[in-house]
C-alpha cells in the first residue's frame, strides 16, 4: 500500500441528512475496492462508534481498515473504542459539557455521546461557525484554554482536546504510509493542511477553501488534474457521495502500474 486515506463523515462519505443515498452505495462499493490495492482507508469523524455502525452500511464499513473517531480522540476497529486521551483531560471535558448543557443556548438542538470530546448539534437554521464563538467564549470564561479548542463541521460545534485532530489520528495509524484527505468542513482543515495530498467535495465550505487558499497551499480543480501531485487539494465536481467517487475513480486512474 502506498496511501492511507482519511475520509470525513458528514457532507462526504455521507449526505449532511446522515444517509449514504442507496443509488451510490454500489458505486461506492466498486470505487473504493478499485484502490484498495494501494490504499488503506479509515473513517475520519468527529462522531463515536455507535453512530458510526448506525449510518453507514456493513458492506460499505467492512472496507475501511479502521476508524477515526471523535476527531482523532478515539480509534476503533469498528467493535472495540481506544481512547488516546487521558483520563483526567476527559474529565475535565465531561465537567465543561455539564456547564454547556446548563446554558440552554437557542441553537443547541442536542449533544451527542462522545467519550472525549464535545459534539453540540446545531439546530437547522443555525450557523455552526457562528454558533462556535459562543463555545469559544465559555472556554476562556472557564479557563481551558490549555485543554482544548473549538471547531466546527457543517452541523456540529465540537470542542477537542489539544494536540487531536482527525489528521493525528490518521498519522497514527499510518506509520510510514503517505497520507491522503477528503473532507468538507472547517473541523477537517488539519486533514487538508497537513496531509501530502487531500481532496475536497463540491460543496466544501466556502470558510475551509478560504482557509486553505490562505496558507499558500494549491486548490485545484479535480477535471483540470491529470497526475497526482503533492499538497494540492484537488476540488471534485459532485458533491458529497458523489465527490467521494469520484476522487476514487481519480485515484484509480492514478494507481503505480
């Protein structure tokens, strides 16, 4: 193998309504089998185990080599959870959740299980990038600077611990492997920014393709692309599903003789 390929949840592998689209899946199916050759691929999310097995199908999950989850906190080889965080910065994480819990903000519409992070949904209608400098302000306010950061997806605001991101965790299980991103949203700016090649769906955030345009790293159009080159993100025509098969089609047109 010659890749490892972390692959964002919401508004990539999956619709943001939370469904792999049944008209996709086989395709999905025959484009990630097509690279498996030279890639390894594991789920990267901000999300836990449960909610992982719950939405994407078993023979869609059974090619993944493992999962990322809970934005590079917790690995799992889809049974068991490994948490890499220790238990005292969890604890402090379950107390600041607590604290949250009690603002009742407008915008929350639920926080989700999470073992060492923080996952506040946003309600519909709601900016989660906006919605973030309320959580931004409440981290200060309880002095946890030190601890952790805030970050947001297309439907979630999460708080993580310091040091963890969806990229360590896909540098963890990768080793010597060159890295590859395919994400949408601002909490995936490390798996663009620090892996050698990553690629985004068509509906990738306008925040995250400004962000990364600013770090002087080449955005470029996937049908203007005849070679894989390092730190360029490649920008897909489809999104979502569709841009993920796509990026694999690429990837498979691309692959060592």
């Amino acid at each position: 193998m010659e890749y490892a390929v972390g692959i964002d949840l919401h508004g990539t592998l999956m619709e943001d309504k939370e469904y792999i689209r049944e008209d996709l899946k086989n395709q999905l199916i025959t484009a990630l089998n097509a690279v498996k050759g030279f890639c390894s691929f594991y789920v990267a999310t901000g999300n836990d185990l449960m909610f992982v097995k719950r939405k994407i199908p078993d023979d869609v999950l059974s090619i993944f080599d493992s999962l990322i989850l809970e934005t590079g906190c917790v690995l799992s080889d889809g049974e068991a959870e490994e948490v890499l965080v220790s238990g005292d910065i969890c604890d402090k994480i379950r107390k600041f959740e607590d604290e949250l819990k009690g603002l009742r903000w407008e915008w929350v519409y639920k926080f989700d299980r999470r073992l060492t992070s923080i996952a506040a949904f946003t309600k519909y209608g709601f900016s989660p990038g906006e919605c973030s400098r309320d959580v931004c302000g409440k981290v200060v306010d309880a002095g946890l600077k030190g601890i952790c950061y805030v970050t947001y997806s297309s439907v979630a605001v999460d708080v993580v611990p310091n040091g963890f991101s969806k990229l360590t965790g896909l540098k963890h299980v990768a080793g010597d492997l060159k890295t590859i991103g395919i994400a949408d949203s601002m909490n995936d700016i490390q798996l663009h920014l620090g892996t050698d090649i990553s690629f985004a769906p068509s509906n990738i955030s306008p925040e995250l393709e400004k962000k990364i345009a600013e770090s002087g790293r080449t955005l470029m159009k996937l049908s203007d692309a005849d070679e894989l080159v390092d730190n360029i993100t490649y920008v897909a025509s489809y999104p979502a599903t569709e841009g993920v098969i796509e990026v694999l089609d690429f990837l498979s047109a691309s692959q060592p003789p």
